[in-house]
C-alpha cells in the first residue's frame, strides 16, 4: 500500500505541476478523464507487481514481531531485490515530487498574496496563455503540499530503516525502531483526514454533518 499511495503522489504533483506552472490547454490536452483512468490502473497493477520476484524466487514472507507485521524474510531477502524496490517504488517517486512541487512553490511563492488577483490581471492582458486558476484550485494545491510534506514526515523513517534492513539482509535493529517503524507507517493514513479537514472547508462541512449524525444517535 506505500508503493501505491507514493506513485499517487507523484502522479498528483506531476498534475500539479501542469496545471499551475503550464497553461490550461496544455492541462486539459494531458489530463483528461480517459487518461487519468489508466493511469490509475497502471499505478495499481505496477504496485501489485513489486513482490512478484520476491515469490517466483521461491521466498515467503514471515512474522516480524517487532514491526507486527509480515516482512520479507531476513533468511532469503536479496539485496538486489531491495535495490529495486527503494528505485522505482522509492527514488523516482520521490525525485517527481520533489521536482514538480518545487517548481509549483516556487509559481505559488512568486505571486504571493496576490496570486489570485495577478493571474487574471495576466490573463486579462493575455487572454492567450489561459493559465488562470480558481480560488479552489490554489487551495488545492496548498492542500496537497501539506498532504505530501505529511506523507514524507512519516515514511522517510520507514524507508530508512527498510534500507537499512535490506543493507544488512537482517534485523539488526532495536525493537523500539521497529515499534516506531509501525507508528509512523499508521500515522501517514490517519493523518489525510486531518489535514482536509483543516485545510478543505467543504471537507469541514461534512465531518460536522457526521459527527452531528452520531451525537444524534448517541
């Protein structure tokens, strides 16, 4: 599931990246709902297809009692194999994230509190670019570079301590890195919520109509 959710964010900045640095059609030319679609699939079928080498090699995985959950096995786990999962499921991701959200920041930053404001100035004197953004998508954007700065808080100790892992082909660790291991891997999925619900009025909305549900029914 972390190679899934880090592939989506990298896709998601990629997105960000066009439609906030590159003009609208361009956007549009890229990223229309057909493609969007399979590259949804694809995402999941090359997250699906990161432990098959791992099984046709004949390796099982088994209980890691610290992490409390099954890992690779220390025994059998083959440090090329490791390589190949920190590059294409790790290191590329990574690299596209941080490429395009610094590119994005750098467009946010630029405008400053007037970005809003400059951009249809711009667009207004030069309707041609078309590269005006709503209010919502900027909120957007702003959400999403809290959502991945969470997601990078939380996972860059557990890919550490798996390339660690990896390194040594054991678990040499102490059982209080692995503890901390599982916390922070948890803490990624259970902080999205939060944060739209911080950042996304629409978001904050909908939590109040649940939780007024429940209170109702309590």
């Amino acid at each position: 599931m972390s190679a899934i959710s880090l592939e989506t964010l990298a896709v998601t900045a990629v997105n960000r990246y066009f439609r906030v640095v590159h003009s609208r059609a361009l956007y549009q030319k890229i990223f229309n709902a057909k493609k969007i679609r399979a590259t949804i699939a694809i995402l999941w079928i090359i997250a699906f297809l990161a432990p098959l080498p791992y099984v046709v090699a004949g390796h099982e995985f088994s209980f890691h009692p610290a992490k409390a959950m099954c890992a690779h096995n220390s025994e059998s786990l083959l440090k090329g194999y490791g390589a190949f999962l920190v590059l294409v499921y790790v290191a590329v991701p990574l690299i596209l994230i941080i490429a395009c959200y610094t590119r994005v920041f750098m467009k946010v930053r630029k405008h400053n509190l007037n970005f809003i404001f400059r951009l249809r100035s711009s667009c207004r004197s030069e309707p041609s670019t078309n590269r005006c953004l709503s209010v919502d998508e900027v909120n957007v954007t702003y959400t999403l570079l809290v959502v991945v700065t969470g997601f990078l808080v939380c996972w860059t100790p557990v890919v550490v301590i798996d390339l660690i892992d990896f390194l040594n082909s054991d678990w040499k660790l102490k059982r209080q890195v692995y503890v901390s291991y599982t916390c922070f891997a948890f803490t990624s999925a259970s902080l999205n919520p939060i944060i739209y619900g911080v950042m996304n009025r629409s978001f904050r909305v909908e939590y109040l109509r649940i939780l007024a549900a429940f209170k109702f029914w309590s």
